[in-house]
C-alpha cells in the first residue's frame, strides 16, 4: 500500500529546526506496518497536491517504480491551504481532482486493480502556523469537498475529523499521540474495506453495508 502524502505522512517532528521525522515506530506509517501492513512511505515535507506537469511527471515513474500494489492512500490539501493564500477548500479540491482524474487513468489503478483511499487532513487548529482564521474555516470545510469528489469518482474516502488526531503547538503536525489515534483510526477503516473487498468483487459503497461510520468513509482498496 502506497501512502502518498505530505509532512504528516512523512513523520515530520516539528520540535525539529533541521525537518527531522519521529522515529519509525511513532509514525502513523510505521505503527501500522508494525501491524502487519506492508507500507510504502512516501510522504514529502512541503507537499501540495500535484498539478505542475513535472510533479504529475514524477507521480508517474513513482507509481511505475512502486511495483503491483494494492492500494494508494492519498492524503494531501494542507499545504494547499498554507501556502496560497487566496485559496478556500473547493480550489483544493479542484486541484485533488485534477491529480485524481490522472492517477485513475494510470495502469498501477487501471490495469492492476489497486484500489485509492483519499483521507481528508484534519482540520487545523489555532497554533504558531495557523494564525488566521480563513486556514481554521477553509481546512474543516474540506472534507465536504473531498467526499462529493470522491462520490463523483467512485473512490474510497475517509473523513478524518471525527478522529480528533491530537495536533502540536503548531495546529498543523500531529503529535504522537497523534499519530497513534492516527493509525488505529485509519486500520479500522482499511480492515472495513478489506473485509467488504473480500465478500464481493464488484465496487462497493460502505453506507449501503450500513456501517455505523458509513457517513465518514466508503470505498474500495
């Protein structure tokens, strides 16, 4: 299972200076293969979603190099939000959307059957990175235009909200304990989905199992 992400996919510990990562074992990545998940790390500092044509370009042999996989985890928007100022949730959503209709059409998902779960960011907090109110407005308004758009493709989806994923004094990066909540809230909802996978092979929506989180996420991975 790939996880395509940014500095929370990463691990990044922001009580570092020099952009160090909390050790493996403390990272949402690294407790679930821990667990028995095989994980492809691929989380980036910085990262907002693709839509130059040399980082949809890189996506690509990123995809190509990964081997067959089984999933794609996606979770990318803050940046998004941080770094462009004029931008409210749906022109992040246009921009995962743009990214979506190019990984869908790749052979890693068209041919092989790997299966994409798009996660919204929990929403940011007041801390030393998020200092106005449009980033704490546009972040919880996210997972609305996430879900539509995932509705729209028929993908998986996670609101991660409800997770309450403890953040850091920056409002921004998780924590350790962070990453803990992080982690078992997101093996539950794969091992949800598996389990569906398993019991039919056609796409499958998780309301109409009728799941007691089936409002949050859906899928097939």
């Amino acid at each position: 299972m790939l996880c395509f992400g940014d500095s929370n996919t990463y691990g990044y510990d922001p009580r570092s200076y020099l952009g160090s990562r909390y050790p493996t074992e403390e990272r949402w990545t690294g407790i679930l293969k821990g667990r028995g998940w095989e994980i492809l790390n691929c989380g980036e500092n910085g990262r907002e979603i693709p839509h130059r044509a040399s980082e949809l370009e890189a996506l690509d042999r990123l995809l190509e190099r990964s081997g067959r996989l089984e999933g794609i985890v996606l979770m990318l928007g803050g940046n998004d939000l941080l770094q462009n100022p004029a931008f409210a949730a749906e022109d992040v959503a246009a921009r995962m959307e743009e990214m979506l209709g190019r990984l869908l059409e790749h052979s890693a998902v068209r041919e092989n059957g790997a299966g994409v779960l798009l996660l919204v960011p929990p929403p940011m907090r007041p801390g030393t990175w998020v200092t106005e109110e449009r980033l704490l407005t546009q972040s919880a308004r996210l997972g609305g235009c996430y879900g539509a758009l995932a509705r729209r493709l028929d993908i998986g989806f996670a609101d991660t909200a409800p997770w309450n994923v403890d953040l850091t004094f920056d409002g921004v990066h998780f924590s350790p304990g962070g990453h803990r909540t992080f982690a078992r809230e997101l093996e539950q909802v794969l091992k949800h989905i598996c389990t569906e996978k398993r019991r039919s092979q056609t796409d499958i929506t998780l309301g109409e199992r009728g799941h007691p989180d089936a409002d949050r996420y859906s899928g097939q991975i």
